[in-house]
C-alpha cells in the first residue's frame, strides 16, 4: 500500500460528485480534504457515506475495512436462530465505492500517528489524513477469562459476539447438540455491546429447541444483577414461550472455563453445557485502545459529544461501540450509525473553518426476536445538555413496546433494510 | 480560541430560540437522526413497510407527529421518539423531508 494517488482519487470523486447532486443533497460544499474513516461496520460505513453525501463529493474518503464485505450484528441471532442465512445479513460495499465514491481498502490500520495524522497500514505503507475517524467496534478481554485466553479455546467456545465465521460456526454447534441438551450463554457486566442481544439469543436458540430439541434447555449465566434490557417483555417470553426451556441466572459471573468439558467457572459454582457461549467483558478496539487516546476506565474512548473528537487528540474522532458511552446511551449498531451522522457533519463544519453544531441529537431504536416472527423494541432520544456537555436522554421520551408482536418484527426487518441501505446504499 | 466569541454568539442566539438560523445545516442533521429507520432524506427502502417521508408535505408531517405525541394516532413506537424532539426541530425535520424528493 503506498500513499495514496490523489489523481485517480480525484477522479471519482468528481464522478460521485455529480451523482451526488442527483440526490437532492443541500448545505455544505465548502469542504474539503481527505478523511480516513476505520472501520467499515454501522458507525464507519454511515460516516464514509454522509461525508460524501453531505459534501457534495468536496471532501475525499478512504473507508480501511478488515473485512471484504459488511455482516449485520443485528438479525445475526436469527440465522443462529436458524431462520436466516449468512446471505440475508452479508452485504457488498459496492455501493460506497461506486455511488458515493468512497475508496474502500480491505486492510487492517495497525498503528496511527496523530501528531504526523498518519495511519499505518498492515499490508504496509502509510497514509495522511485530515481528519481520522475510527469506528473499531469492540475487541475481548481475553485475559479476564483466563482458559479462553487461547486460539484453540477460542475456536471451541465461541462468543459469535461479531457476526462473521463465528456465527456460522455456533450455529453449528447448536444444530450437532443432542436432542436433551443444554445451551449456555455467559453474559459479562455492563457496559458491553447491544444490551438486549444475549437475552434475544436465548430466545431465539429457545426456540429452535422448541421446535426441534424440545427436551433441551437454555441457561443465561448473567454476570448482571438483573436482566439489563427490556426486562419485563424478555422475562414474560420465557415465562410464556419457554416456561421449562429457558432459566435465568443474575449475578453468575463466568470467571474462567474448563475448555476440556465445556464447563463455565463461576465464582461459588461451575455449570457444564453441550453448547457453552461465552461472551467476554470487551472494550474498544485494538487500533483505538493501543493508538494513545484517552481511555475511561481503560476500556472506552473519551470523546467530545459535540464532534465525537477524542478529547485531548485533535483530528481524531472516535464513533461507535468504543466509546464511553453518555447516560443510557446503548452500545447498538443503530447508535454507531447516528454517531457517523454526528461526526460526518461536525467534520465538514471543521474542514470548512467552522464549529460543529451546537445542539447536537441521536437517538436509538433497538428491535429483538423473542420468537422467529415476534419482536420488542426500546427507543431513546438524547439531546445535548451544554451544562454537563453531553448528550442526555429526554425525560419522558423513549420506551419499550407494550407487548411482543408479530407487527414489531416485520418492523424490525424493515428497520434492517433501511439502516443498511442508509449506511451501505 | 478565535471561534469563541461565535459560539457565545449563538448560545445568545439559542436563548432567544432562533438557533436555526445561526445553522444553516441544522435540519438536515436533525432529519438524519430519522434516516436509519425511514431512509436516507427520507427515502424508505420499497417493501421495508417504515413510511417514507420523503416529499410529503410538510404540515401533513407536522400533523402525524402531534397526533404521536397526544396520543391521537395510535403507533408502536413513534410516539415514544416525537417526545423526544421540541416542536421546532420536528418543525425543521418536516420542512427537511417535504423539500426532498
């Protein structure tokens, strides 16, 4: 990988520009320079494209993706499920490249030089940037589960907590259990990514049993106190769709595991499953964590809410799951895509001698299956508060559903159409 | 810090409740809050069942969203976000979306 070649940049860039005119976009325009945004998944897909798109093509933007195509965390737990496929979830970045003309790399950043705003690239070389936008995700902390803290290990007992070949490969496992069985998912204390994600699997994988292995049994080994989301609507679907399939377990923190028997090694008490899913505590990704940013309690970034600047390295801005989060704010993918939206346009403000907004909004819907048809939500608005300059969720907005149904889950399929659509389309 | 005496200009500007007009890109970072469920500037993706918004007329928006808030119009989960929003960033957001297409 060598510097980029401006020249052939420029080139489709102007052809984007063009289109992106066709599509009614007002305000900017005077921006320009180049962003380099890492990471390709709900935070930096929406960012690449809203640079574009709000720029009229002025400002140039180079997506660095690990991956060649984007998978969906969100509805990953129905193919675990086994409702969906791989298919339905995987989608191409051809839209960025071609319609918006984002220049997409597949390559890993390994290091970045804020001071020289240089990004160095795995497969080698570097490249300069103006502004620099890391959307890194999550990566494990490994060490807090010492006997996972291994390839082989971690082949056996999956997380599937990214979706990608560990999706596939719980799937797997789930489908090979013997009828009688049981499913153990270990959830780590909060913060951790998608609150209600581990309680929609165990749904989900109730299920499939249900349906398929009905003497088998799912226990959720929470490390939490109590259910962290939608409490009430999960606890009723397994009282009333899964009253002898599913149990809950508060306060069972996994704090290592016996790879050999598949057991989880709680503090006072050990459980063997057929099918034991770790997830493990997390924090920011690795280019973040190790890129000398300013962490909070050494697992998220601190940012500056009204540009998702990191606070004390200027030109870096820091979206998505990595974040210290504000008051309530979830670690979604719907999250990450309002953070781009807030970055995007606080970095053309900047790249045209402006300050960013400042009343900035995000908000938050969060749809999950408790069956393959049937679907809960939580909502949330946050609007920026100058006097604790962070975004704050509004007093008597926000909500869950009134009950588990069937029309929530079309919605919620539909939500997924559109929120890929305005990331990747 | 040359940009300050902007910033304390427009927070004069937010008292007297006028900040729309110190942000000319106010409304279409409002309305992108909106996009992730009912498409970018407003254009739903065909056959996701989300209403699109795109070119509806603006005090037909407006309408749908007081109907939310108060209750009149019964949704699953709209009239938790309206809350969420003064009735001059819904005001905004409803211009946004009426003048795409």
């Amino acid at each position: 990988m060598m510097l980029m070649k401006r020249r052939d940049f420029l080139k489709v860039g102007a052809a984007a520009g063009a289109m992106a005119s066709l599509y009614g976009c007002a305000g900017g325009g005077k921006a320009s320079g180049h962003v380099v945004v890492v990471g390709g998944g709900y935070g930096g897909a929406t960012t690449a494209k809203y640079l574009r798109m709000w720029s009229e093509g002025g400002v140039q933007v180079t997506l660095i993706e690990r991956n060649p195509t984007f998978i969906s965390c969100p509805i990953s737990n129905l193919v675990i499920g086994g409702t969906k496929t791989m298919e339905d979830i995987t989608i191409s970045y051809d839209g960025l490249k071609n319609k918006w003309g984002v220049r997409v790399i597949q390559d890993d950043v390994v290091a970045v030089d804020a001071a020289k705003r240089t990004i160095s690239l795995k497969a080698g070389g570097a490249m300069t940037y103006d502004r620099l936008v890391l959307s890194p995700g999550v990566d494990f902390m490994w060490d807090q589960i010492p006997g996972l803290n291994n390839p082989d290990a971690q082949a056996k007992i999956l997380h599937a907590w990214k979706a990608g070949p560990q999706t596939v490969a719980l799937r797997k496992q789930l489908e090979n259990m013997k009828n009688g069985g049981t499913y153990a998912i270990a959830i780590p204390k909060a913060p951790y990514r998608c609150p209600p994600g581990p309680y929609e699997r165990a749904c989900l994988v109730a299920d499939y049993f249900k349906k398929n292995k009905p003497k088998s049994k799912v226990v959720i080994l929470d490390a939490n106190e109590d259910v962290m989301s939608k409490k009430g609507l999960f606890t009723k679907a397994w009282t009333d769709l899964y009253k002898d399939i599913v149990e809950y377990r508060n306060n069972s923190e996994v704090k290592d595991v016996d790879v050999a028997s598949n057991t989880a090694i709680l503090e006072f008490d050990k459980f063997k499953a057929d099918v034991l899913n770790v997830i493990p505590p997390h924090r920011a990704g690795d280019i973040a964590a190790k890129s000398g940013l300013k962490m909070i309690n050494n697992r998220w970034v601190d940012i500056n809410w009204l540009s998702m600047e990191v606070n004390g390295t200027p030109g870096v801005h820091v979206i998505g799951d990595a974040i210290f989060p504000a008051p309530t704010m979830p670690k979604s993918g719907h999250m990450a895509n309002q953070h781009g939206k807030l970055a995007a346009a606080a970095i053309l403000n900047m790249l045209s001698g402006q300050e960013p907004s400042p009343t900035p909004v995000v908000m938050n819907t969060c749809y999950s299956f408790v069956d393959a048809k049937q679907a809960i939500h939580v909502a949330s608005v946050h609007q920026y508060d100058a006097a604790t300059k962070v975004v704050q969720p509004v007093k008597g907005a926000g909500g869950v559903s009134v009950a588990r149904s069937e029309l929530e889950g079309k919605v919620a399929l539909g939500w997924a159409k559109n929120i890929w659509a305005d990331m990747l389309a | 810090m040359k940009l300050l005496p902007t910033v304390a200009a427009l927070s004069l500007i937010a008292a007297t409740g006028a900040v729309q007009a110190a942000d000319p890109n106010l409304a279409r970072n409002l309305a992108a809050t909106c996009a992730n469920c009912h498409g970018t500037n407003g254009n739903a993706v065909k056959g996701g069942g989300i209403d699109a918004l795109a070119g509806v007329p603006k005090d037909k928006t407006l309408q749908k969203l007081a109907d939310f808030k108060s209750g009149d119009k019964p949704a699953s989960i709209m009239h938790q976000i309206a809350k969420g929003y003064t009735e001059e960033q819904l005001d905004l957001i409803a211009g946004y979306f009426a003048a795409q297409k």
